[in-house]
C-alpha cells in the first residue's frame, strides 16, 4: 500500500508540473483590444475569463471548450483561446496548428489574429488618382514590349537571393506581399529578415504590393477582408512608411463585393495573363514546364510588342533558382523591359503608395 501510495503522489506531481503551467502561461490571448469604436489596439492584451480556460472544468460542462488534442472547427467546439484549431480540426499549439491561412480563424487563436504595432490605417485619406481604375480587375499591361514579373506569398528563404538575380539583370518586378503566412511571423517583427528584405525592394526600384495580412479567402465576408488589407497595411507602414494602392486577392477570388470593397480601400486589383504555374512545378524535372509556357508567349508569331503581366511565387525554390533567370533571358532575347506592374500600366511611381505622416 506504501508503494502504491507513493506512485500515486509521484503521479499527481508530475502532473502539475507538465500540464496545469499550459493554463497560466497561456491564459492571456495574443488577440488584441478594440476599444470603442473598434479601433484594434495592438501590445494590449485581450484577457480571457478565468472561468473559461479553467482546465478542470469538465468535459460534459455546458461552458467548457475544446482543449488541447479535441475536435474544433464548423459543427463543434471552439479551442481553448491559447489553443489553435488546425485544418483537420484539432485543437493544438504547434505551428501546423496555428499558421495561417490554414489555420481555422474563429475557432482558436491563429497566427493571423496577431496585429502589427502603431496606429490602423483605417482613417487615411484614400482618394482616386492616376489613370489605372480602382476596384477593376486587371489582367494586363499597356505600354508595349513590356514584362511585369510578379511574386506573391513573400517574402521568405529564397527572397534574398532572387533580389541579388534581379540586381544582376537589373530588372524590376512587383512583390505582393503577405504579412503573417506560412509561419513565417510577422514581416514587421525586426528580429527576422523580412522587414530588412521589403526596405531592400523599396529601395531598390520594386515595387511593393499587398497580398493581405495572411492570404484568406476574402470572400468570405466585409468584415475579414477589411481586417486583411488594413492589418497588413500597418505592417507595411511599419517597414517602409506608407501602405499599397496595389493588390492581388489570394486565390485570385474577388467577387463584386470583394471589389466594391478594393474601390472604396482604394486598390488596384491585380490579376496576370501569364500563369507560370511554378506552384506545381517546383522540381527540377518539373520547372522545364513553367519555362515552357513562358517561351511560348514570348516566341508567339503574333507577339508584335503584346504586353505580359505575369505570376509566380518567390517561396519556391525552383521559381527563384532555375525559373527566374530563364525568364529574364528569354525576355531580354525578345527586346522586352523587365518592369513593374505600375510602369507596365503608365502609373507614376508617386501613385503606388500612400504615406502615413501622422505621428505616433
């Protein structure tokens, strides 16, 4: 008896010290404040009710959530608030569970609910200038002889070294940008690369364009889609002082209302008429098709000078490694520019941003 006595306060012990910490050191949420105009407040802290993260609530109690390894998502509980729902609808707190956009947002705490730090750029003046429509999709360019190549889901490992290949050709290109996906963290976060890498593109000539805070499906309603442009603004604004008037919607889903939105945002909606299609073809043996569709258009009998808007993604390594070059060889061979989407659509550079001149 004094042998199991022991085991079982060996046993209790041990259960304290591995799993009643996961309720304290996680009982704050990373969600933000909004305050009464529902301004959200980043670096404040939304504290959760202690009733709801207590991990002895019950299983069967009418108030309890989804804890850690349970079923979460449509049709069942949410998460715990310092748990995440993953895409297979469990809940957890590894990065599989928690990056964006697979993470299931409403049902737990997400990488995407995170909000970049300094004041939302929801009240700067947003007005229509230039020749290029708002809230229109545009799937070309208009000044001939030119090719716009464009990256979206950066920036990530391969950026770097893709911005040394256009230096080399001295071409510019056109980057929409993500603020928070594939568990990259924040690009505004100064203690990894990507703050440093978007100043680099500035600075260098690219041009820097939005592809939301962290590449949901902005379809799905106002509310999210005004979340994604304005969160992903601030990150911007908070590396290189101003915001985007470009985008490109993730997945390329902008419906009428999705554009109603862009228009009143005051963004240029930017789709292609090259897919590259590296997203599928990132393998050796596979890029030589990705290569193929741009040889295609660029050696087309009735080519006379057509202009190409292209797409493809700076997180494959193939893309940046083995696709790039070719492109920018094939397209000096045809007498094109490698340019941004701005100078392919005639729109100053001046009109590709707006600054944030308020103090903080």
């Amino acid at each position: 008896m004094i042998f199991v006595g022991l085991l079982f306060l060996f046993h209790a012990s041990m259960s304290l010290q591995y799993h009643v910490p996961i309720a304290s050191q996680h009982r704050d949420s990373v969600l933000s404040v909004r305050d009464g105009d529902g301004e959200l407040h980043p670096n404040r802290i939304a504290t959760v009710d202690d009733q709801s993260t207590d991990i002895h609530l019950g299983q069967h109690d009418a108030v309890s959530k989804a804890r850690l390894g349970e079923r979460c998502g449509p049709g069942k509980r949410k998460c715990e608030s310092y748990l995440c729902c993953s895409p297979a609808g469990y809940c957890g707190m590894t990065a599989a569970h928690c990056m964006s956009p697979d993470c299931q947002l409403g049902y737990g705490t997400c990488d995407a609910d995170k909000v970049p730090e300094g004041k939302s750029t929801k009240r700067i003046q947003r007005p229509h200038i230039g020749g290029v429509p708002y809230g229109e999709v545009i799937v070309t360019c208009k000044v001939p002889y030119t090719f716009a190549m464009t990256y979206d889901d950066g920036p990530n490992e391969f950026t770097r070294d893709l911005l040394d290949i256009l230096d080399k050709y001295q071409a510019k290109a056109t980057f929409f940008i993500t603020g928070i996906n594939s568990g990259k963290g924040q690009i505004d976060d100064f203690t990894r690369p990507w703050g440093s890498l978007i100043q680099r593109m500035h600075y260098s000539g690219h041009q820097i364009a939005s592809h939301t805070w962290s590449h949901q499906d902005l379809t799905a309603s106002r509310k999210l889609r005004k979340q994604q442009i304005l969160k992903n603004e601030a990150a911007l604004r908070n590396i290189i002082g101003g915001f985007p008037t470009y985008m490109r919607p993730p997945y390329s889903k902008c419906d009428e209302d999705c554009l109603r939105d862009m228009d009143q945002l005051g963004y240029h909606v930017i789709s292609f008429n090259i897919d590259t299609a590296d997203y599928i073809n990132d393998d050796p043996d596979k890029i030589q098709l990705s290569k193929d569709i741009v040889d295609k258009a660029l050696t087309s009998p009735s080519l006379d000078g057509r202009p190409y808007l292209a797409i493809g993604h700076d997180i494959h390594a193939q893309t940046v490694y083995n696709l790039t070059e070719h492109i920018l060889q094939r397209v000096n061979d045809a007498g094109y520019r490698a340019v941004t989407v701005g100078e392919c659509l005639e729109d100053p550079r001046d009109n590709w941003y707006r600054w944030d001149y308020r103090s903080a």
